[in-house]
C-alpha cells in the first residue's frame, strides 16, 4: 500500500501530483487511525524545493495544499512571492517550511519568507534569528534539528548537545522553541532515530516533532510525528538533487 505511493514515476505531470497528493493524505490519515492517532495531529509539508512555481501551482489550486517545505531561501523568495499572489486570499493561509541549512547572512530574509524555520542547529543562526526576529516583528515557527546519527556532513546539534542548546536558545537570546527535526541516516534503521527525537522532545516540553519523508513516513507516525515532510511521492523525482 505504502510502495506505490513511494515509489514516484520518474516522469511526472502536474495532475499526477494532485493525485499522488490526495491518496497519501488518504494514507497518512488511514495510517494514523491504525496507530490510535487522529488524523489531523499529523501535518503534511509537501516538500516543493527544485519544483517551479507552474508545478506546485496544482496541488493548490486543485487540492487546497497550504504546507510546503522549502531548502533554499534564495530559491523560495521569488517562486513563492509568484505563488501566494497566484492564490488570492489562500495564498493568506500559505504555510512555508525552511527545511535547509540556514546561514547567518540569510536570517534576514529567512524571517521575512518563512512561516516556520526547522533548522536552528548553532548558536550564531539563533542569535542572528533573535535580531531578525526583534527587527521584524515577525515571529516564524521555531524548530531546533537534531543530528540524531551524530554524522560529520549533517547538519543539526547532536543528541547529547541537544538539551543545552534549546536552554541557550530559550534563555539567553529569547527564542521560542515550538518542536525539533530530524533526518536519520539514509541507510541505518529510521525507529531509533525517530524515537530518540521524541525522548528529546518530551523532555524539553516540545510537542511539535518534524520526522519522516517519502521512504519513511509511516514509522514516523507510528512513533509520534506530528510533520512529516513528503517531495517525490508527490512530485515525482526530482531532476536537481538539492
């Protein structure tokens, strides 16, 4: 059940991505009742980065989706200034992710774009954020990343930094920490790494928990992802690997 919606075609069309869309909400609420969860406690952020503004178009239009994920600030800034002005008053209700490394000298306009930023992972992002944050008056979503497999060229505060860093957050530069993030490594077993972001959030007091994609997404349901963030079983496979 879950393979089909996994294995994405390598071409895809704009229509197939408002139906690949719509059955894996169909599957991700199907997949909630089974573990005892209700269906809206799990969002889905359909992951547009390297898609244009012409093929994400649909799965607003056509499907009502309001919760995207982003990589790049730079490559969001205009592809969604096109796309919230294309949806009217839906594009109000618009919900960008940053779901990429952030640089310091990208806080800026970070805050400006995004509804929530998941990769807070060092101090010099945080303080940046806070002036940005101060600056605005704009208040993103704050998520802090975890580099639960502890992997050199991974983004993310490790494990046992993990505590210390959301204290540094919260009490010296006054962040808000809603939830933590999480991508595991690619080819070790995802439960482990999914329930160790959720021991870190609940004892931090952090309900919200952005863990699992295409591949992964059911265990990440099972063991208490309130996000999970979907691109190619939605969008097809990507021709950029950014």
């Amino acid at each position: 059940m879950v393979t089909s919606l996994t294995a994405a075609p390598q071409h895809h069309s704009k229509q197939d991505a408002v139906a690949r869309l719509t059955a894996l909400r169909e599957s991700i609420a199907r997949r909630a009742r089974d573990c005892g969860r209700a269906p809206e406690s799990i969002k889905l952020v359909a992951v547009s980065k390297t898609f244009s503004a012409d093929e994400v178009w649909p799965t607003i239009a056509s499907a009502g989706q309001t919760r995207f994920g982003e990589n790049r600030v730079q490559e969001a800034i205009p592809k969604w200034r096109d796309l919230r002005a294309r949806a009217g008053d839906l594009g109000k209700t618009i919900e960008l992710h940053l779901i990429g490394p952030l640089q310091s000298n990208k806080a800026r306009e970070a805050v400006e774009t995004f509804d929530v930023i998941e990769t807070v992972d060092r101090e010099k992002i945080a303080a940046a954020l806070a002036r940005e944050i101060d600056r605005a008056g704009k208040r993103p979503r704050l998520f802090v990343e975890v580099n639960t497999g502890g992997e050199a060229q991974k983004a993310g505060v490790l494990p046992e930094d993990a505590d210390a860093f959301i204290a540094l957050c919260r009490q010296t530069h006054g962040l808000t920490i809603e939830g933590l993030m999480a991508i595991p490594p690619a080819n070790e077993m995802v439960s482990p790494h999914f329930a160790l972001l959720s021991l870190i959030a609940e004892r931090n007091g952090l309900t919200e928990r952005s863990m699992g994609m295409s591949a992964d997404w059911p265990l990440a349901v099972q063991l208490g992802a309130t996000y999970v963030r979907v691109g190619s079983a939605i969008f097809g496979e990507r021709d950029s690997p950014h």
